[in-house]
C-alpha cells in the first residue's frame, strides 16, 4: 500500500506543475510600474539596475534575469498600447521622440530622432536587421584595440537574438509594388539587392513602422523581450528619468530621479516623486545621445579618457522620390523591403522606405496649385534612400544649463559629402532604370524635379551644397567609445567603463565607429555578450 | 520747466501712439477663434487661416482646400502635444511670419500690414520672397512653415482617402504588451485582455492592397477620449 497518489493515478506527474498561463500574467503585471501608480517616493534594491529600455537595455534586462539575477529595467517612456499608437505620422512622433521630434543637430542642420518610450527605437523603427559586413569588424579591430569584437566572436549572440525574434528575410507577399520595383531596378543595372532582414512575425504589409505597428507582427522590444524579462523575474518601472549614478569610489552604487508626467519632456514641470534604487550594477542602455549626459551630469563619470561625449556619429540619410507612370499603390508593402549592399565599399547602403504620406510630402518644392499636384502623384511614387558611413563627420554630444535636452553638434565632412551625391545619383540611376518618369530629388539649390538621367549628374557635383540638402540622422553612434586603450575609450569589450568595476554601457554609444549598416542587431548581439558577461562577474 | 513738461507729454503721446499702434498691428481686429484650441490664440488662428488658403488654394487635384482643413485645430493639437520649447519656437514661427511684411513688404498699397490682413495676392508675394531668398537660412523659414501646415493639410482624412493613402483598416493585434500594460495614463487594473484574446498576425495574412481603407483616420480615434480609470489631465497631452 502506498499514498502516493501518482502510483495510483498513472503515470507519474511533475513534482511542480507548470505555472498557468494567467499566472505568470498576473505574476509579471505586478512587477511592472506605470505613471499611475506611483504615489511618492520610493526606493528599491536590486542586483542590477538596467536604464533605457531599448533594443541594448530590453536584451540586457532579459539575459540577467534569465541568468537569474535580480534585474530593474526603467524607462523613461510609457509603454504604448495598440490603441495608445497614433496614425498621424506628426503627432506620433510628438508623442514618442525626444523634444517632440523635433530635434535637430547644430552646425550641419539634420533632424535626428530618438524614441522615449517602452522599447525604445524599436517601437517606432522599421525592424531592419542586418550583420555588419567582415570589413566593419576588421576596421574595429585594428583600429580600436578590440580582440573578440569580429563575426566569430558575435555571431552567436547575433543568432541568439535572431532566433528569439524571428529575423528573416521580407517576404515577396507583402513587399508590394514600390520595394519590388527597387529588386527590379537593381537587376536592370546588374547591382545586387535582397529583401531586408527583419524582426517580425507575420508582417501583413500596412507600411506603416513608423507609426507603431498595430498588427504586432514587428517585434520590437515592448512586445518581446520587455514581456520575456518580466517572465524572467525583471522589475520594469516605467516613467522614471535617472539624474543621477550614485558610486563610492570605483563602483557605482545606483541611480536616482524623478518620475516624470508621460509625454512632458522631462523637463522640471514634468517631474514628480524622487526614486532611488540601489544596485550592485549599473547598465546604461540610455541611448548614444543620453547616457554621456548622465555620466556627465553625475559627477563626469567614467571620462578618465575624455572621451566621454565624444566622436559622434551618424548615418546621414538622403531619399529621393521617383514618379511612376502608373500606380505605384505605395501605401501596401513593408516599411522598408528591399536593400542593396553593393555600394558599402564606397561608403553607402541603398533602401527602399516609405513613411505617413504628410511626413514625406515635406521636402516637396513649392506651393498652392504646384504643390497640391505634387501630393496628387503620391500614389505613383516611390521613394528610395541611401544611409551613409560617415566616418569623417564628427561632432559631440554636450549637457546644456538648465536645459533638459543636450545639444548635438556635428559637422558634415566633404568627403562624406562627396559620398553622399555619389548616393543621390545612385539612386536616381535606379528609378530612371525602373522606369519612373521624374524624380523629386528634394535637395535646394538645383532643379526641383529632373526628368532624364543625363541631367541627374547634378546630383554628383558640387552644385549639391551640405546646407541644401534635406537629410536625416537617426543611427547614432560612439559618444562613449569602445576602446582596448583605457586612455582612448570610455568602455571595454564586455561594455564595462574603463574607470569602474560595476559600470556598464550597452547602447550604440558604445560603437568604436558607425557600422556602415541598420544598428539595430549588432547593438544587441553586443548587450548579449555584456550581459552574459555580466552575470558571470555577479 | 514748461520745456520739461511739454517734453514729457510728448514723450507720454508718443508712448501712446505707439502703443495703440501695436495693439492694432498685434492685437486688434482678428476674428473669434473656433472653440476648444488649446494654445493658439485667435491672432495665431488667423495666420494659420491666411497661409493655408494661399497655400492650398481650391484645385482640382485634392478635395478639401487649405481654409476647410481646420489646420487651426490641427496646430493646435500638434503644438499643445510638444515639449514647452518646441512649442515656443513654433509659436515664435508663426508670430515672425505674420509680421514679415514690415521686413519684406508685399508690392502695392498696405504691403506691409500684417500677413493676416494682406490681400490674397500679397501673401503669395511675400511667401514668394521668403521661399525664394538668396540666405539659406530664411528659405528655411518657408520650409518650416509649408512643414507645419502641410502636415496637417495632406493628412486630413479625406484628403488621404481620395489619394488612397489613408491608412488600412486593421482590427488592432493583442500582443504581450496588451496583456501586460494598461493604456497610457491608466492602471494596471483597468487591463481587459487575457490569454485567449491574444491575436496571431501571421494567421492573417498580407493585407489586400486595395482593401478597406480607415474612413477617420486618427482624429476621431483620439476625439473617443482617454480610458476609463486614466488620469486623462497629466498623462494626455
């Protein structure tokens, strides 16, 4: 006789059965913290604090607790529902970008944008996935003193992270008929093109990435690995702004704030209840624009180098829109679709891309009737682009008085410039290839629209101006440099700052120079690698 | 001593003048303003009204024209959902345009009354000037300008529909993050979706390119208001 029941029952059953679903649900809503809940100041203690909930941070956040490390992840941002996203590409982006989305460089004008949200960039970026080439690691290597940042090295973390999100290649179903006319044109000229790479399931073409994608089908960070993290045992607390990194000595002890009012800047009107939250580490995944101003503002932290705020980078993008002699239907299709590597050795990346008609209606010349028939051929164009390693053009990121927003100095380099019109030909040489009509190359200072290839070479000569050109930065890179040379960079391999034994920084600031493609995956195979390490070292 | 006092009111005179002078330039005159704007004043509603009809003048090519647009509302919006410095240099956009005449004057009689009492014709003039401007930097005022008002002139839903552009019907997916996060402003507890209201995208299929298009777009969606539970002053903008 026995009383087990499991011998009576059959075959025997798990000493613990698996959770149910509704319970880890309701486990991990309550280990997260939105606006509405905080009702003072508050303190927490962790193993490690995680600040900036973008593609680096979301990843960071998940593999420590994975490894089963007590994790916070705070974010500045509110996460976004789907009924919370806003179709209006303009207020959209006032909703989800740093000063409104309105933020510009100084010295060469160039919008750049950056999200404040759960997930960071990822929520309102088109998912493009791509591995930098050999030559970007190799120019790493050699030039920055980096011993196991190469494809060998990272490849692993990259098909970690490509598993998990399901990266694959844009299917034909949904390319629709302006991506698809991209891969025709690059067959025409023998140039070679591949869909682009992207994190998402089940995309059903709306083309509309930028805006937040209501199908969920993209999985960006707040609806994959925010959610694994909490699964994980992650604490994500949302609407909190770090002022400050606390540290005794060379180890930094935590970080402290304020909660701030959804959508107010972060500015002093928005702010509330102060917080604090001690840690045994510290991961800044702030962003390239942030995190050196909250090194700086703590107490210049982590700048022994001097390093810290410098060397910015872009991708300076340039788009030019091509009219169709017949629909084009451009609504229908993946944001961005179609790639074409072939021009990386020159210095360029070319790429379809779409956006909320009014945003891209913009750079349009002109005004009344003119103008009102240039929206009327929206649904005939096309509009493809180029990114840009602009490895010449520097600038830095400075923390302004009583300003919470910092200024973003850079400076267009003419050797970059020169690559830039060599883009803008490119591309132009394509839609004539395609077929298109005319194009609308958008740059001041020549023609407003061009309608044969042989008057297209303005495009690459000196009549094109870096004043006159309507560009956009929003790949950003090295203001807290990698660096095998502790007197030459802000962190090391692992991520960790030179000057600290508990401070880490994993976000594209920690790039030794732009990697000549999309950002996205290599940012998080290295927070992957930093994060492993990081467990090991707890 | 009466040289004083004569000086004095003459000093006191002019003071007046000049300030009821710019009283009517900056103040005086303009038509009430719709109801429910936030931050424009009814000077800046009046600019926003005289740009947009020369702008986007009625054509053939769009059904709604710049003056039924009701951009005002649309700035208005816009501008109360940005940070306070943002807003002020947007604010300080429009003011700087609609007194421009007095530095680049329309041609005729009256070319330098404020934009918003110019005849149509002299506001092309002067928004010519300023497009057409040898300094980079002042054609870059135009295209500031043509930004703030196209934006919400193209994306007027019926503007969008009739060019196809609008954006598709979509039932809204139920992700991880539905199930975990309330509505912005709201709390934990007003979340409604469970484990079975989860949706699949990929089961769904790639849209029809030419299938159903949304008929209001995003204003009305945003007009439904805040959820139930939120705290609609501080988290809605």
């Amino acid at each position: 006789m026995t009383n087990d029941p499991t011998r009576a029952a059959g075959p025997p059953r798990p000493a613990m059965p698996p959770p149910l679903e509704a319970d880890w649900l309701r486990a991990a809503r309550e280990r997260v913290r939105v606006f509405a809940q905080y009702d003072g100041p508050f303190e927490e203690r962790a193993d490690v604090v995680v600040v900036g909930s973008g593609p680096c941070g979301a990843v960071a956040a998940y593999e420590l607790a994975r490894a089963g490390k007590d994790v916070i992840l705070v974010e500045e941002g509110p996460p976004f529902t789907v009924r919370d996203l806003e179709l209006d590409g303009n207020l959209s982006m006032t909703r989800t970008m740093r000063e409104g989305g309105l933020r510009t460089t100084r010295g060469t004008i160039m919008p750049t944008m950056q999200a404040v949200a759960l997930g960071g960039g990822s929520l309102v970026n088109s998912a493009i996935c791509v591995r930098p080439p050999d030559a970007v690691f190799e120019r790493w290597a050699s030039g920055f003193d980096l011993e196991r940042t190469d494809r060998a090295h990272l490849d692993p973390h990259f098909d970690a992270i490509g598993e998990f999100l399901g990266i694959a290649p844009t299917p034909d179903a949904v390319q629709g008929r302006r991506n698809l006319l991209f891969r025709d044109a690059c067959r025409a000229l023998g140039v070679s093109s591949e869909p682009i790479e992207r994190n998402v399931r089940g995309c059903r073409g709306s083309g509309e990435c930028f805006t937040g994608c209501r199908s969920r089908a993209k999985q960006s960070m707040d609806v994959s690995y925010v959610p694994a993290a909490l699964r994980a045992g992650a604490r994500v607390l949302t609407s909190l702004k770090v002022l400050t990194i606390h540290h005794t000595g060379r180890r930094a002890t935590g970080v402290s704030g304020h909660v701030v009012v959804p959508f107010s800047g972060g500015g002093r009107s928005g702010r509330t209840h102060r917080f604090r939250i001690d840690a045994k580490a510290v991961v800044l995944a702030a962003g390239c624009t942030a995190t050196p101003v909250l090194l700086r503002e703590s107490g210049n932290l982590a700048n022994l180098s001097g390093q810290v705020g410098r060397n910015l980078q872009f991708h300076p993008g340039v788009a030019i829109a091509g009219v169709f002699p017949e629909a084009v239907d451009p609504q229908f299709g993946a944001t961005q679709g179609y790639q074409s590597l072939a021009f990386l050795h020159e210095g360029f990346k070319l790429e379809t891309l779409w956006a909320p008609p009014p945003l891209l209606s913009m750079r349009f010349p002109g005004m009344g009737a003119e103008l009102q028939a240039r929206y009327a051929e929206l649904p005939r164009m096309a509009v493809w682009d180029a990114i840009v390693s602009a490895n010449r053009s520097l600038g830095e990121v400075r923390s302004r008085p009583f300003l919470t927003q910092p200024e973003l100095h850079w400076r267009l380099h003419p050797a970059d410039l020169a690559i830039l019109r060599r883009a803008l030909f490119v591309i132009a040489e394509l839609f004539f290839a395609a077929g298109a009509t005319r194009i609308l190359p958008g740059v001041g200072g020549i023609a407003e629209q061009i309608d044969r290839l042989e008057d297209a070479r303005v495009l690459d000569s000196e009549a094109v101006r870096a004043e006159n050109l309507v560009m956009g930065g929003n790949h950003v890179f090295c203001t807290t440099r990698m660096h095998g040379d502790p007197t030459r960079g802000v962190v090391d391999e692992d991520g960790r700052c030179h000057d600290f034994e508990n401070l880490y920084i994993a976000d594209t600031g920690i790039f030794p120079q732009c990697p000549s493609v999309n950002p996205m995956w290599t940012g998080m195979a290295l927070a992957r690698r930093q994060a492993l390490a990081l467990a090991e070292r707890l | 001593m009466l040289g004083s006092v004569f000086t004095g009111l003459l000093i006191i005179g002019a003071a007046i003048v000049l300030a009821v002078a710019s009283h009517r330039r900056f103040f005086a005159g303009h038509p009430a303003p719709p109801s429910g704007l936030a931050v424009l004043h009814r000077g800046e509603v009046a600019f926003l009204q005289a740009a947009a009809e020369v702008l986007f003048p009625e054509s053939a090519s769009l059904p709604v024209v710049g003056v039924d647009a009701q951009l005002p509302l649309y700035v208005d919006r816009h501008l109360a959902a940005l940070p306070r410095t943002q807003r002020f240099l947007i604010r300080a956009l429009l003011l700087l345009f609609e007194h421009l005449s007095l530095v680049l004057p329309a041609g005729g009689p009256g070319g330098r009354d404020r934009f918003s009492s110019l005849s149509a014709a002299a506001r092309v003039d002067v928004l010519e000037q300023v497009a057409g401007h040898r300094d980079d930097r002042v054609r870059l005022l135009f295209t500031a300008l043509r930004a703030l008002v196209a934006l919400g002139y193209l994306g007027h839903p019926e503007n969008l529909r009739a060019l196809s552009l609008a954006p598709f019907e979509i039932e809204p997916g139920v992700s991880d993050a539905e199930l975990l996060f309330p509505r912005i402003g709201a709390l934990p507890m007003s979340i409604r979706f469970t484990e079975a209201d989860r949706t699949d995208p990929a089961a769904l299929g790639p849209l029809d390119p030419h299938g159903p298009r949304l008929r209001a777009g995003s204003r009305a969606d945003r007009l439904a208001g805040p959820p139930a539970g939120s705290d609609a002053r501080r988290a809605t903008p």
